[in-house]
C-alpha cells in the first residue's frame, strides 16, 4: 500500500477514470485455468480465429525490409491513403489523408480525439451501456459524460426523444456505436436521420464508432451516419482492424474527420505515443487491399454462432434474450434469476466454468443483464449454455 504522503500526490482525475472489466475478468478466468479448472471464454470481445494469412505476411515481409524506425504521427502515407479509399468506398463520402489519422489501437485514437474536443464543463452524450473507453475519458478530462438509457424494448436502439431532452447548449459530441457494444444493437437509417438532424439544428459533432461496421447480419447492410446530407463534415468516424481482421494483438485503429481536427488529434499522439509500429501500418494496407474472403466468412461464422448462442440462452428458464443485429455480443435479461447481475457473472465464472460480464460493467443501464461474446467455437458455445443450465438452479440471488 503505498503511503499517505504518496497517494497525496496522485492525481485527483484518477478518480474519475474508469476500467475495462474484460480485461480483469479475463485475468480471474486464466488464474483459474492455471489452477487446473476448464473455462468458456465469453468475456472478452476478440476474434478467435487467427489473423488471415496475408496480413501476417505483409507485416513479415515489413521486417525483413526494414520497417523497423520511426514514421509520421499520423500514420505513413500508404496507409491513410488505403484507408482514406476503403471509407470513401464503404461510407460513400470523399475523404483524402489529411482527414486520416492512425493510432496504436482505438483507444489511443478515442483518447486523442476526445482531449481535442473538450473542454471542462462540455458535455458527452452517449448511450448506456456503453463502450466504458468514451464516458471514463470524458470525466477524466473534466467535462460531464451524459447518459441515453438504451431500452431492451427499442431493441436497444437509442430513444431519440431522450436524446433530444438531454441535448443542451454544453452538449459538444454525441457518441454513437452502431453495431453496439455491448448490446449489439444496430441503429436504423431513420434513427441516423433524426440523429443528424439534431446534429444540425444543434450544432453537435457526431462520433461514430464504426469499429463493428464488418460484423452486422441486417441484409440492408451497414450505413454510417457520415454518409447521410451535411454529415461528413460534422461526423468522425472511429474504426480500426481489430474485430474485422482478428487483429486485436496487432494494435492499430484509425479514424477519420474533418482536417483541423485531424491536425489536433495527430499533435497529441505525437506528444504521447509517437507513431504507430512501422511493420503493423505495413500489415493494416494488406488487409484493406488485399482479399476479403476471410472476413466475409468470418462475419457468416458469427451469424450462425449468434443463433445458437440466442436460441440456447432463451431455451434456458429465467432467461430471455433479444437477437442482436450486429457485433458479436448477446446481452441476456437475468432479472429473473438474480437481483445482481455482478454476482451472477461471479458465480458462472467460478462454479460453472463460464466468464461473462456484468451488463453494468458497460454503465448503471446495464443493470439486469450479462453480456457474452459469442466470439467462440460453436462446441465452446454448446458447453457454456449447458454450463449455465445446469448451474442457473444453484444460484441463490
């Protein structure tokens, strides 16, 4: 413990900051494997299948060549230029590299771009549960982290009349993430007009977190809100090559904005991180130019887990479960079975061999819930749902 004239010395916006359970969760469910105990990885949000050949290729090729030194904060040029095409592309918007920033991961990049924008005493909105990264940074830097409870009976779409009542002249970013995390919930084209009509007429920067845009099993297929009228310049989009290629090790995300945030964004990471690893930007230009088989079958594997996953936990009494529309999460209501989903989450991890979350690990509206990442073999899937069958009848809570 350290000592009090110590802590004294800490910052006191270290209270304000918040953590990733997953990753806390996950240390717990190792230390039991450790210990000799089998145990269903549902608990953290990573691929499991292995990054596809070519990337991995790439960015061997990279080191033996020498991409092995410093290169510009923003990114090298390669890279911003395949990015900038492939969202040109994909969003239907017309970006160059100056609107192009690359960071070791997305929350680096999330980091950066939110201590650009605000301003103690600026307001966030976002919704709730949520990706715990936007509302930890945005306390951390002084400025209020506003919630838009999601309803499991809107699908866990925003409510967009919350949103309007919550909007006020402090209200500087709304954040949006569609395909949600942890819900998986898939905001409609209609919900994204309203959104950027209120962006509008109320002068709000929109980011949207675009990070599972890959992994969504509406047939209409993803819009991004930048696409829409007006929007591009008022709208920065936030993706990365973790969850689409496996590439979570790997490090590195990217966003897109208008070019005076950009500058912003990249002052930062180059007074914190540099640059991003040379060989990895090598490996992140293969993936978004060279074969996309592996993600499309990637993305039918999860369908098919999705609907094992959601038809098992409904099949299980005193569980009930939305079918989400994208990522790969399923956000079960356990309120008939446990008054705290905490401990619900606790006893699955140790007396049934299964790790889960807390749905209020992603904020207060997460209360009720779990969260499983169905980012699984079907076989593991099958086990965790016996798994919880057998032990939910033990459970006193």
């Amino acid at each position: 413990m350290l000592a009090p004239s110590v802590e004294r010395r800490l910052a006191a916006a270290l209270g304000r900051l918040g953590s990733e359970s997953a990753f806390e969760v996950m240390a717990r469910a190792k230390d039991l494997e450790r210990r000799g105990r089998s145990v269903v990885h549902l608990e953290i949000g990573e691929p499991d299948f292995d990054t596809p050949a070519h990337i991995k290729a790439a960015a061997a090729k990279a080191l033996e060549t020498g991409w092995t030194h410093y290169v510009p904060s923003a990114g090298v040029i390669e890279l911003r230029e395949a990015i900038a095409g492939h969202l040109s592309r994909t969003r239907g918007i017309a970006l160059d590299t100056e609107n192009v920033v690359v960071g070791p991961g997305g929350k680096p990049v999330i980091w950066c771009i939110l201590s650009a924008l605000l301003d103690p005493g600026d307001e966030l909105i976002y919704a709730d549960p949520a990706y715990p990264a936007y509302a930890s940074a945005a306390s951390y830097l002084g400025a209020a982290a506003v919630a838009v409870p999601l309803l499991e009976s809107r699908d866990f779409r925003l409510d967009l009349d919350a949103l309007e009542a919550k909007l006020s002249p402090r209200t500087k970013v709304v954040v949006i993430n569609s395909p949600h995390n942890p819900t998986g919930g898939v905001l409609t084209r209609a919900d994204l007009e309203r959104i950027a009509d209120l962006a509008q007429r109320r002068d709000f920067l929109v980011i949207s977190d675009e990070i599972y845009s890959r992994n969504i099993y509406d047939d209409a297929g993803f819009i991004s809100i930048a696409s829409l009228p007006e929007m591009a310049q008022r709208t920065i989009i936030v993706d990365g090559f973790s969850k689409a290629y496996a590439m979570t090790g790997w490090r590195l995300g990217y966003a897109a904005m208008p070019k005076e945030i950009a500058k912003a964004v990249t002052l930062l990471l180059n007074n914190t991180v540099s640059c991003t690893t040379a060989f990895v930007q090598m490996a992140g230009i293969a993936a978004l130019t060279g074969p996309d088989d592996e993600v499309v079958r990637m993305n039918r594997e999860f369908r098919k887990r999705r609907d094992v996953v959601v038809n098992g936990l409904n099949a299980i009494p005193g569980l009930s479960c939305v079918m989400p529309q994208g990522a790969f999460y399923a956000f079960p209501n356990v309120t008939r079975v446990a008054r705290d989903e905490k401990r619900l989450a606790n006893f699955l991890l140790e007396e049934a061999g299964v790790a889960t979350l807390a749905g209020t690990a992603f904020g207060p509206a997460g209360k009720g819930y779990i969260r499983l990442s169905y980012a699984n073999s079907i076989e593991n899937l099958q086990l965790a749902l016996e798994r919880i069958r057998e032990a939910l009848p033990k459970f006193k809570g």
